[in-house]
C-alpha cells in the first residue's frame, strides 16, 4: 500500500504546514482515492483520540484542584446537599394577555414577547394587557413565551 503522507514538499494548509507530494487527486484511480481517505482517517482518528486523552487528563486535574479548593475554603457536602435539595418553585400565573390572540400570555418574568413588544411600541400601556384577578385566579394557566 503506498502511502501519500510524509514524501515530498511542503504546503501551507489552514495556516499549517502539511507534507504532500505533488498530489493531482483528478488524476488517481478509485483505489488509490479510497486508500487516500483511509490513511486520512486514521491519522485523524489518532489525533483526535491523542486530544480527548489530554483534554481529560486536564479535566481531571482542574476537577482535583477544585476539589481540594473547596475543602480549604470550608465548602462541605451539606452545603452540596442543599443546594441540590433546592425547593422547586410553583409555576407563576400570567398576568399580561394579547388581546388579539388569547392564548398568549406572559407572566411578567423574563423577556417581554413579542407581541407585547410591538404593542408597547405601537403607543399602548402595559396595563392595557392585564388579566383581571379574577380571571387569573380561575384557574386561566395558558403561558407562552
């Protein structure tokens, strides 16, 4: 099997050097092709194996150091247990509905909709999308984003 890697000159590929000979790939057979891909994808499969490993290794470390950090800073595994045992909120009721499509609302968290966006920018008040409490207390739990 002739190998096409590590005879012949070198060329600038993506800002790195990378031997070729003088490669002409119209010009190879189907064979020589495959054998081309073949060689190419184990040398990528090495390298990108050879990273993984190092990539895990540096995790491993910096997991360590961490580790040890907080045993220093007084950071113990009750502290872990709860946060992990944090309370879970209830869901929030919507208090903003579009008038034009009833089952969007907005709840007065997070982003602003966009229809409520481009009602604002159109001149009206927030106010004017209220849920009455009534409404919001019947149990009227439609939400969008």
């Amino acid at each position: 099997m002739e190998t096409f890697f590590g005879n012949g000159t070198d060329k600038a590929f993506g800002g790195m050097q990378v031997k070729f000979r003088n490669l002409d790939l119209n010009s190879l057979s189907i064979d020589e092709l495959w054998a081309l891909h073949e060689e190419v994808d184990a040398v990528l499969s090495e390298r990108i194996l050879t990273e993984k490993r190092a990539l895990e290794e540096r995790l491993a470390r910096l997991n360590r150091a961490s580790a040890t950090k907080g045993r220093i800073a007084g950071t113990d595994s009750k502290t872990n247990r709860r946060r992990a045992l944090r309370r879970k909120y209830p869901p929030v009721l919507p208090k903003y509905q579009n008038p034009n499509d009833r089952s969007e609302t907005w709840a007065g968290r997070g982003k602003q909709p966009r229809w409520l966006v481009s009602q604002l920018k159109a001149g009206k008040k927030i106010s004017d999308f209220l849920i009455s409490r009534a409404e919001r207390q019947s149990g009227s739990r439609r939400r969008s984003a």
